[in-house]
C-alpha cells in the first residue's frame, strides 16, 4: 500500500493515493515520507482534514518540519475557504 500509494501521488492520481497511503498508515507504516505524500495529495485536491492528518502524523513519524514550509503554506491556502473539507 505505502509504495502503490507514493506511486500514485507522483503520478498526479492523488484520490487513489490517499486510499493507498492512509492503508498503508492504517497497517502501522510510519513512515514520514507517506505522510508526506499523503499531506501533498491532499493539498492538490484541497482535502483540508486530510492534508491537517499529514501533518500531524508527519511529525509523529519524526520528518522534519523545516522541509514541508511548501506544504504548510498551501494547507494554510485551503483553510478558510475550507472547500473539498472531509469527514473521514
């Protein structure tokens, strides 16, 4: 799941890539390069409660912050309109 889902994400199929990283997530993958590309997935479709568990989970798995400043700045673009927000 987490290497279909890294695929998907670089191949601009960013629906699909969610559902195969947040499995991969969902199977104990911690791993900060899939919440990485779950964040960025996210963003592209302007899923503001998808990118925001990215985030978090990008920090718990231990990435660095510092290298997500792109990242945090459009998630921060997608917050107060928060249009395509989730329930899951």
């Amino acid at each position: 799941w987490y290497r279909r889902g890294i695929c998907l994400s670089r191949l601009g199929r960013h629906r699909e890539a969610i559902e195969s990283l947040e499995e991969a997530i969902d199977w104990n993958i911690k791993d900060p390069d899939a919440a990485l590309e779950l964040l960025k997935s996210a963003c592209e479709l302007g899923l503001y409660d998808k990118a925001q568990r990215g985030v978090k989970l990008y920090q718990e798995y231990g990435g660095d912050m510092d290298e997500i400043g792109e990242w945090l700045m459009k998630l921060e673009q997608i917050a107060p309109g928060r249009q395509g927000v989730d329930n899951a």
